[in-house]
C-alpha cells in the first residue's frame, strides 16, 4: 500500500508502555486517528517528543492499515512553529483546555476539514495574539457551537423569555425539566453568542461571570453530546483568571 502524506493536530499524549507512547491527531483528512509512536532515549527522542506536544501540528506520511488499530507514527515534520503557546503561562493553559475538550468532542475518525481549519485558525490566532485573552475559551467555545450542530436558536426572543437548554432556543414559559436558564441569564444570551476572536477582549467579564459563562456552554455541550463528560482543564483556567 502506497504512503499517504497527512497533516495532523496532536491532541494527546499518552504513554502505552516502556518504549512506545499512544500520540492522538487531528487529520485534516482523516478525523481523529491514533498512532503508536516510540519513546526512544537520546538527544533525538527528546526532540521528537517535544514536537509531540500537544496542539503541536505536524505533517508525517503513514501506509494506513485498516487491521491495526493503532498506527505506525514513523518520521515527521512540524508544519506550524508556534511561538508563544508552551512558553506564556496563560496561553499554555489555554492550550491545555482546547486539548482536552477535543480529545473529548473528537469521537470518531470522520473528517472534518473546516473543522480542523478552525482549530489551526484558532491555535494561530491565539499564538500571535499580544492583548488580553481572558475570554478567548469563550469564544472558541461559542464558535465549536457551529461545528456541533448546536447554535442557540435566539431569532425569536422577547424580553422575560428562559433558554431551553434541551430544546436549544428561548422559550416564553419555564421548562419543566432542571436544563434552563433564567429569564436574567438569558437576556444575556444573544450578546455573548456574538463573542468570537476579533471581539473577545471587547466583552467586560469578572472572574466569576466568566466561570459561569465557562461552565453554562461546557453543560450545554455535554447535554447534546452526553460523550463529553467533566473536564479538569477548566478548573485551571478558573484559577489563572482568577
């Protein structure tokens, strides 16, 4: 079987035995696939591992083998550089959450190629980016709503209206069910789906609007994509912002 040249986003790392780690990638062409990759000793080893790091972006060509659950991750290139993501403390933990909520929301080797161009968009924008990005886990969360099939519907809102976090839309009476929000969060609603990169450090959040924000979009992902489950990283982010 002929090579075929991929280009992937390393979404995890995680160590299989003494000599082999499991990396997870991205592909722009091939959705979420898994590769065993050697650990090795050495100057090159640790090289390569720290090419391997997460949200890393690297190009590599693999004889795709549909018998093996794991595929062979041999020579490879990195195809972005990123500058600032590992080395300021706060982009890093930024990093950290986009790769775990990924690593969660990826289930299945589908591609998705505007998919992978918004998280390379957004790993670009958030490397090169020099002001505030307290609020830029918003808005790559608000924009991730596109992807999943799960934008709020908000066209026919009126003041006093409740979210219907089930039914994905404002609502004029309150649900019976406990996955709402209040006519007070929902007013809000419409503003903050129009956050996005270009705006994001336009919205004047605390700390604690921020948590609430963080934690209202994680539980409507995990109610349309019961997969998604709890995540640690935003715990992290909670305390840099705090």
């Amino acid at each position: 079987m002929a090579l075929e040249k991929i280009e992937g986003i390393v979404i995890d790392v995680i160590r299989h035995n003494d000599r082999n780690n499991v990396v997870t990638l991205f592909c722009r062409n091939h959705g979420r696939i898994s590769f065993i990759s050697p650990v090795g000793s050495g100057k090159t080893a640790r090289l390569r591992n720290a090419r391997l790091m997460t949200m890393s972006v690297i190009e590599t060509e693999v004889n795709f083998r549909s018998s093996r659950s794991l595929q062979l991750l041999g020579a490879f290139n990195s195809s972005r550089v990123w500058r600032s993501l590992y080395f300021d403390p706060v982009k890093s933990a930024m990093v950290m959450f986009m790769s775990e909520f990924l690593h969660r929301y990826l289930r299945d080797s589908s591609a998705e190629p505007l998919l992978w161009e918004y998280v390379v968009g957004s790993l670009e924008r958030l490397d090169a980016t020099r002001g505030s990005i307290a609020n830029f886990h918003l808005a790559f969360l608000i924009g991730m709503l596109h992807f999943a099939g799960i934008m709020p519907d908000m066209s026919g809102y009126e003041a006093g209206d409740y979210f219907d976090m089930l039914a994905g839309e404002s609502v004029p009476d309150r649900p019976l069910h406990r996955n709402f929000l209040t006519a007070g969060d929902t007013m809000e609603l419409p503003k903050l789906l129009k956050m996005n990169f270009r705006n994001q450090h336009l919205f004047r959040l605390t700390a604690q609007q921020r948590r609430e924000v963080m934690d209202g979009l994680l539980r409507y992902f995990s109610i349309h994509l019961p997969g998604l489950g709890s995540l640690r990283s935003p715990m992290i982010l909670a305390e840099v912002f705090s």
